[in-house]
C-alpha cells in the first residue's frame, strides 16, 4: 500500500513539474515575441538618454508592459488552445506522445493567467506609471530606489482609494456580502472587484466589436489593390503624375518668400503635394500587380470577411434562442474540463476549428474597433515614436479586452467551452437578463454596421466607377437619375 501512495505521489509531482516547465516555456516565447513588438513602437530617446536613472527607470518598465502584453497575448490563446487540445486528444486518444495534453494543464493554465492579468492590472501597470513620473520624496536621496518607494506609497494609496469605492458599492447592492468582506477580504472582496473589471471589460468589447467588424472591410481594403470598374489607370496614372510635378515645381519657386499668405498658400500646397503623391504610389501599386491580384484578391478577402462576420451574427442569434428555451445555454464555469470525452461543436472537428477562427477574429476586430474610435484614436502606436505613457496605456487597454474575450465568447455562444478556473465566478454571469440583453445589442449593432458598411461600399464604387465623384458639391449625388448613371457607364464602355 505504502508503494502504491509514494508511486502516485511520484506521478502527481512529475505532472506538476511538467506542466510548469510547459507554461514557463510558452511564457518564455510569447515574452520574446511581445518584447521585439514593443521595441519596434518604443521611442529609443528615452532609453538612450545622458541621465542614466532615467533610462534605467524606463527599462524596468518597458520590462512590466512587456510582461503586461504576454498576459495579454496569452488570454487571447486561452479558448483556441482549450478547443483545438481537446481536438487533438478525441483524434489521438491512445496516443503516447499527447498524454501531457490533458484537463490539468489547461485548468492551470487558465488560473495563471487569470492571477497574472488581475497581478498586471491592478499593480504592475499602475506601478509602472508611477515609477516613470516619480522622483523621489523631497529631501530623499535622489536614485532608482527613491522613485521606487514614492511609487510603492501612491500604489498603496490608490489601492486603498479603489477598495474603499468597490467596497461602498458592494454595501450600497449587496449589504451582506459587504459585511462578509470586512473579515474575508479573499472570498468576497477581492472577487467583487474582479466581477466589475471583467462586466466593464465585456461592456468595451460589445461597443468595439461591432463596429470594429464594419472597419475591418476597409482596413483590409487599404491593404490590397482594390479592382475599379470601367477605369483606365495608365490614364488616371499619368494624370497624377502631371499633377504631382506640378505642384513640386510650385513649392521649389515659393520656397523663399517670407509673405504670411504665401506661407500659408505653401502649406496648402504641401498637403495637397502629399494626397497626390499617395494617390499615385497606389496607382502604380495598382498598374505592378497582377490580374489576379487585381481581380481575385480583394473581391475574395471581402467575402471571407463577410462570411465570418455573418456566421457570427447568425451563432449570436441561434445562442439567443437557445436562452429562451434551455438554460443550460447560460455562460457558467467549470471544475474539470474533461478533454478528450466529446467535441465541443456539433460539427466535430471542422466546427471546433471554425470556431477558433471566430474567437480570433472577433478579437481582431475588437481591437480595430478600440484604435478606430474617436476616444481611442489617439492611443494607436506609432513605428519608433511611441513614449512609455503611450505604451502603458496600450498595454492596459490590450489586456482588458483580451481578458474578456473567453467570457465575451462564451456569453455569445460563440463556443460550448465553459469557461474555467475563477473566469466562471463572476455575479452578472448567472444573471439572465444581462446575458440576453447583451446578446441581442451585439446582434443588433453587428447588422447594423454590416448593412451600413456593405450599402455604403457598393455606391461609392458606383459613383467612383461612373466618374460622378468628379461632380461640385453642390449637386447632390443622390439625386442623378439611373438614365445618367446608365448613360455615363455605357459611354465609358465604348
């Protein structure tokens, strides 16, 4: 007896160490691949400085943010690689070689970066802030060490400040839990405040998804060469260039006046100089690639991306159905993932892996959407000339979207995977009204932008086709009739 308990306390250690050296080397790799990204955005002056201190201080938090976007990276992975290893294990069940591949490892996995994402958010992050813009108390030594300890008290300062206002919230909604809290700060309290950081996650995403998945059509769009109906580009092409040695001749003979209007004439000018230089680069883009480039590439990434889009609407509204009439479509969480017993989609594998493709794609377009509205624009990271507030705010934003996503996935039923670990303990998700009300606002705004997206597409290719983008804008485009439109194509035609 005393052999068989020291033979599966064997075991249980082997397993434990093995799962962490698993998790220290995806961590490794995600740590390396975040850290060249950052560096690719970073400002090298401030880390290349004469101040010595300086360059230190923003090292050591260049090193949090990276740490901060592996969290990130790796919350976004949590549901493809839950999905795509129990994928694996139904189709290699005896398998000697995926017996590492089981429900501990992924169950461990979701735990550590659950601790990890709240670790970052709630301490790193704010540390990192106060550590660049600290200098020390007054009267202290001046060094690294004094900004660490200014930025350790203002840390303690606003962790204090935030639990005293969940706490007032928590006793003003839930009185006893609000007692409780006072004598069990780690059962009530703590999961309380990572309740309301994961419901204002969830609320981001609903509003950046939506019309991230509209912006997604034209962000592809600027990347490929777009066909044009009916439009000669050697034509258009040599129009633009004319135009653009023209307005270089234009600014080499004003140059070197000093007159106030003429100033602001040249900077008009070199505007306009650089629309046209731009309109000509994406020409000669046009004319250097190849029919089926030109042809086949654009029209067949827009409906990939409409597929996608749609198959997303249509599983939101299949997931709304099945609120109303099956309860166990509620998001819930999990002890044990059970891999490897049965496919998480009715489709078997082809399905499990359409819906890593969803999972990844909704994320994308989430962040789309988060760098293309108009109270976020102003975060998106530039090649070089990025500063380390700038950094850290993306580093923020990024990993509350991405530690929402396995619950804004679940809760559209974008997948059957329950989520796992302390993913599945928050209060709002048992809550029926919220889920359905969140899902049918998400079906709603997705329509929404999708039709308005895909009308607006088809007649500003028509107008653009037909050469009525040239008309004043004091005739209203909407007001020509068909016959003109009819008329103006044909002629082209011959």
């Amino acid at each position: 007896m005393e052999t068989d308990d020291v033979s599966v306390r064997e075991q249980l250690f082997h397993n434990r160490v093995r799962e962490t050296i698993i998790c220290v080397l995806l961590f490794t790799c995600l740590y390396m691949v975040c850290y060249l990204i950052l560096t690719h955005f970073k400002k090298a002056a401030e880390f290349v400085t004469d101040d010595i201190e300086d360059a230190t201080v923003n090292k050591i938090a260049l090193w949090l943010c990276t740490f901060t976007l592996s969290v990130a990276v790796c919350a976004v992975l949590l549901l493809p690689i839950s999905i795509l290893s129990n994928e694996v294990l139904l189709t290699f069940p005896q398998s000697y070689y995926m017996q590492w591949l089981n429900g501990s490892l992924i169950h461990g996995l979701w735990n550590v970066v659950f601790l990890f994402s709240n670790l970052s958010l709630v301490f790193l992050m704010p540390f990192a802030y106060f550590f660049t813009e600290s200098e020390g108390f007054a009267g202290s030594k001046k060094g690294v060490m004094a900004r660490v300890y200014e930025a350790v008290v203002l840390l303690l300062l606003l962790a204090l400040l935030v639990l005293g206002i969940v706490w007032v919230a928590s006793a003003l909604l839930h009185d006893n839990i609000a007692r409780k809290s006072l004598y069990d700060l780690w059962e009530y309290y703590l999961p309380y405040l990572y309740s309301g950081i994961s419901l204002f996650g969830v609320l981001l995403l609903l509003l950046c998804t939506p019309f991230g998945l509209s912006r997604m059509f034209s962000v592809t769009g600027s990347l490929l060469v777009k066909p044009r109906l009916l439009e000669d580009v050697e034509d258009t092409l040599s129009c633009a260039l004319f135009e653009e040695d023209s307005l270089s001749r234009k600014l080499n003979c004003g140059g070197g006046s000093t007159s106030c209007w003429v100033k602001l004439n040249m900077e008009a000018m070199r505007k306009e100089y650089q629309t046209v230089r731009s309109k000509r680069v994406a020409l000669e883009m046009r004319r250097k690639a190849s029919p089926w480039q030109r042809n086949l590439g654009y029209p067949l990434a827009m409906l990939i991306l409409l597929a996608l889009t749609v198959m997303c609407v249509l599983l939101v509204c299949f997931n709304v159905l099945e609120l109303l009439l099956d309860e166990t479509a509620m998001p819930r969480g999990m002890e044990d993932p059970h891999l490897g017993m049965a496919s998480f989609s009715m489709f078997g594998s082809l399905g499990a892996a359409v819906q890593v493709v969803l999972i990844l794609y909704l994320m994308v377009s989430s962040v789309v959407g988060f760098y293309s509205s108009p109270l976020f624009c102003s975060l998106l990271p530039r090649s070089k000339d990025t500063n380390l507030t700038q950094i850290i705010a993306n580093c923020v934003s990024l990993l509350i979207l991405s530690s929402a996503l396995p619950v804004f996935s679940r809760t559209l039923g974008i997948t059957s995977f329950d989520l796992l670990g302390d993913f599945g303990r928050y209060n709002w998700l048992g809550n029926f009204y919220i889920v359905f009300l969140y899902n049918m606002l998400f079906a709603g705004l997705t329509s929404a932008s999708l039709i308005k997206t895909v009308t607006w597409a088809v007649q500003r290719e028509l107008i653009r086709a037909f050469g009525l983008h040239r008309l004043p804008l004091t005739v209203s485009r909407s007001t020509v009739p068909f016959r003109l439109l009819l008329a103006s194509g044909l002629s082209k035609i011959h």
